[in-house]
C-alpha cells in the first residue's frame, strides 16, 4: 500500500497519487501538495512557520501562546511572600 506523505511546506497530507516532488542537487527531497506550496517556499523563499493559511503557523502560534500562558503563572506564583512565625 502506497504510504502517505506530508507537504513540506504546509504540512497537509497527500494522497497517494497526488502532488509533485522536488528533488535538489544535494539530494533534499521535497513533497508538496499543490503548486501554491511549491512556489511559496522555492520561488519566493517564504518560511512555513509565517505563512499564516499552513498548518506549521498554527502550530508556531499554539506553542508561543501555550510559552506565554506558563510564564504567567510562573510570574504570579513567584511573587508570594512566605512569612514565617518567630518562635
């Protein structure tokens, strides 16, 4: 059975049968989708991970909210002051 595979740009699946592969000189292969991938990241050098319709932007943005959430608590757990009894 034919494996699936993920666009490396975008990180969508792709049905077997479908997309394109790129093979470079230096024998990096890429697998897109759809040719809107293909020229995102060849053609005009744009990065995944600012791209805001693919799937690795979401992720991006999950992970630096889910950073944001923990320093919070981190910040408002730190700022109690533990006073201790004097015997």
């Amino acid at each position: 059975m034919p494996e699936k595979r993920e666009c490396t740009f975008c990180g969508n699946p792709i049905e077997p049968g479908t997309g394109t592969i790129h093979i470079r000189n230096n024998g990096h292969i890429f697998h897109f989708c759809n040719s809107k991938c293909k020229r995102n990241m060849l053609d005009l050098d744009r990065k995944a991970r600012e791209t805001r319709w693919t799937k690795r932007h979401a992720q991006e943005k999950a992970v630096k909210t889910y950073r944001k959430k923990t320093e919070k608590k981190k910040e408002k757990g730190g700022k109690k002051k533990i006073i201790k009894k004097k015997d």
